[in-house]
C-alpha cells in the first residue's frame, strides 16, 4: 500500500520543492507519497482536458481492485481535516493504495470524474497547481498526525 500523487505538470518549482520536502521528512508509511508527473497536452480547451484524462486513466488501475483514487477539484465535496484522514486511512488499512490525482488547466474529464472513488475540494477557490502540491503534502502530513492520535491538528 502507498501514497502516490499524480499530476499534471512538470516538476515542482523550487520554493514549493522545499516545502514539500520539509513535510515528505516527516511522513512515515503508509503516508509517505511519491509524485508521479504527466505532461502538459499541447493542445488547449476540451482538446487538453481529454489527452490529459486519458493519460491520468492510462496510470490508474480498475476502479474495483485498483487504486483508490481521490480526485482534486473544486466541485468536489469539501471536508476537514479528521474526514480527510479517515478518507486516506480506511483504504489503505485495506490494503489498496492511495492515488491523488491533480488535473491540469482545463480540468479532467467526467472519465476521471467516473473513475474516481472520491472527489475533493480543497476550497471553492482555485489555486495554482504548485501551491495546490504544497497544501496536499501538508494535509497528508496532517492525516499522518491524526491518523496517530498526536497533537499537531487542533480541534
């Protein structure tokens, strides 16, 4: 069982790089992710959306004996901190492993959308995709802490 994130985009920029890195040091299994990219489609609008989708669905497996795959949009369902925990926890206490899927600028495809097993939304707002894999690393290092019963989420 593991912890992957999977993304649109390239590398992450340097000053989100080292933020990662400061909450990737405090991650321990099964929480600990790897960041696994897909390119940016050179193609834009609907056009990118589906190469992009078909490319994020080529690296997941089938939905019923695959990955649990959480899907990031802001039309998702929008939870806390404990809910995202027990969100991440139950399937990989399952033993199934974890894919967070990242889109890129124009979104996915409701073939994402049907694959996915839950859709999250960070906030209503929209982010930049580099700032969106430093709240993610951030919030898995916070489901690791509650999962664990330790002190660094307040209620």
């Amino acid at each position: 069982m593991a912890l992957r994130v999977l993304m649109v985009g390239r590398k992450h920029e340097a000053w989100v790089a080292d933020g990662i890195a400061r909450f990737e040091k405090r991650l321990s299994k099964p929480f600990d992710l790897t960041w696994q990219s897909i390119p940016h489609s050179a193609k834009s609008g609907d056009a990118a959306r589906a190469e992009e989708s078909e490319a994020i669905l080529a690296k997941l497996s089938g939905k019923s004996a695959g990955d649990f795959a959480v899907l990031l949009d802001e039309r998702g369902r929008n939870i806390g901190s404990p809910e995202l925990a027990r969100t991440l926890r139950e399937p990989l206490d399952r033993g199934r492993s974890v894919t967070l899927v990242i889109g890129g600028a124009y979104g996915v495809d409701e073939r994402v959308h049907s694959r996915a097993d839950f859709v999250w939304s960070l906030s209503k707002l929209v982010f930049p995709h580099q700032l969106v894999r430093l709240i993610l690393a951030e919030q898995v290092y916070r489901a690791q802490e509650i999962s664990a019963g330790r002190p660094y989420h307040h209620e």
